[in-house]
C-alpha cells in the first residue's frame, strides 16, 4: 500500500469563446496519458456541463458535487487548461476540495493560433492561480509554465505530485512527538502550534526521562506502541 500510485480527478477548464475540440482532445488525452502511466482518474460525466468542462460558477458548484460524491475516491486533482478557462469556476469548484492541486496548462503552437485553435492558456494559468492566492487555496505548479501531457516532462511533474499527494495524506492524521521541553534560550525551535493544528498534525510533548530505558517506555506510551513492539 505504501507504494500504490495516487488516484486523481482531473478537472477541465474553459472559455466560452475558445473551439469546444480542444477540451474533447484534452479530456482524451490526459486520461489516457496517466492511464500509461499507471495511474487512476476519475472524470465528471461530459454531459453535466458544456463539453464536460468547467467555465460558470454554477458549473463549479457542480464539479464540487462530483468531489464530494467521490470523496476518499481521490488523493489530488488536476486542473487542466486547455485554453485559458476561467478562474471563478475554479475558484468555486476547487475551494472546498481539501486535496493537493496541480495546474497544468496546454502551450500554444505558433502555427495554431488562429481563432479556431489558439489557447492562451499561459495568461490563464496565471489568473487562476492568482485568484487562488486570494481564496488562500494552495496548489501546486512546476516550471515550465506550460507542457503538453503527451511530454516527457508531464510524466516527470506526475510523479513528483504524486509524491506531493502521499505525503499531505499521510500527514493529515500524523502525529509528532516532541521530546523534551524547550529551554528558554533555544527561541530557533520555536513553532505555531495553533497554526498547525489546522492542517491536522497532532502534537504530543513527551517529558524528557533520564536513561536509555525511560525513554523508550515514555516514547511507547505516548504513541500507545505495544511495550513489546
């Protein structure tokens, strides 16, 4: 179980005035692409919304119900612009989902950018990301600013938010264990339980015990480790 790979729900963004093609050939593309590379996704029915993406406030109220009727079904979700999409539909679509969050946007090709295929995806990238700085929405981008799924270097940013999507789940329900108080003069190791406490870590201050074997009977406690462990 440690090693399984992450399952995602891949969310589509859109524009009204960019070509509907685009995101049929994104939603093809990206779902089979993490399919080669071992991993599960999940996909909002196509019919929910126009052309199975997201652009409206109401249509991100709708992608927030698909979430929460597959909630622990997923461990991030990936936010894919085929064209520039926008980001209020985002914003209400993604703000209560509580997993890590990857944009990724198509680049454009300097000899489609006529109407019919031209993307703007890299100045949407940066609209939706600055609104979620406002929504205090954290996710998670990597450079390039723009990459097609089909690249190399899509497999490389997966594997590493794959990484990003184990290591927030399984800090959720962790627990610290501090051992020892903190003298007055060590004021660098200071930390804001509080602030911490709301990203679910819990903290358990252990009394510093003299001798090997008081330790250990302090740390089995704490953690209710079977003393035999």
């Amino acid at each position: 179980m440690k090693n399984q790979k992450s399952t995602f729900a891949l969310y589509f963004g859109n524009r009204g005035f960019f070509p509907e093609s685009l995101i049929a050939i994104a939603r093809k593309e990206v779902s089979e692409t993490l399919k080669k590379l071992g991993y599960s996704s999940l996909m909002m029915d196509s019919h929910l919304t126009r052309y199975g993406a997201v652009e409206t406030a109401e249509e991100g109220r709708k992608y927030a119900k698909f979430l929460e009727s597959n909630c622990g079904k997923f461990d991030g979700v990936i936010l894919v612009l085929p064209n520039f999409g926008d980001e209020n539909g985002a914003a209400a679509a993604l703000q209560d989902a509580d997993v890590p969050i990857y944009i990724l946007a198509y680049p454009d090709e300097l000899d489609k950018m006529d109407f019919k295929q031209r993307r703007d995806a890299f100045c949407g990238k940066f609209s939706i990301m600055d609104v979620f700085y406002q929504y205090r929405l954290p996710y998670t981008v990597f450079p390039p600013h723009t990459i097609h799924p089909l690249s190399k270097e899509f497999k490389k940013q997966i594997e590493t938010f794959d990484q990003v999507c184990r290591i927030v789940k399984g800090m959720k329900r962790m627990t610290v264990g501090a051992i020892g108080a903190r003298t007055t003069a060590f004021k660098t190791v200071r930390f804001d339980e509080l602030a911490l406490q709301k990203y679910f870590p819990v903290f358990v201050f252990i009394q510093f015990v003299s001798g090997k074997t008081g330790i250990n009977i302090c740390c089995l406690n704490a953690f209710n480790v079977p003393s035999n462990c």
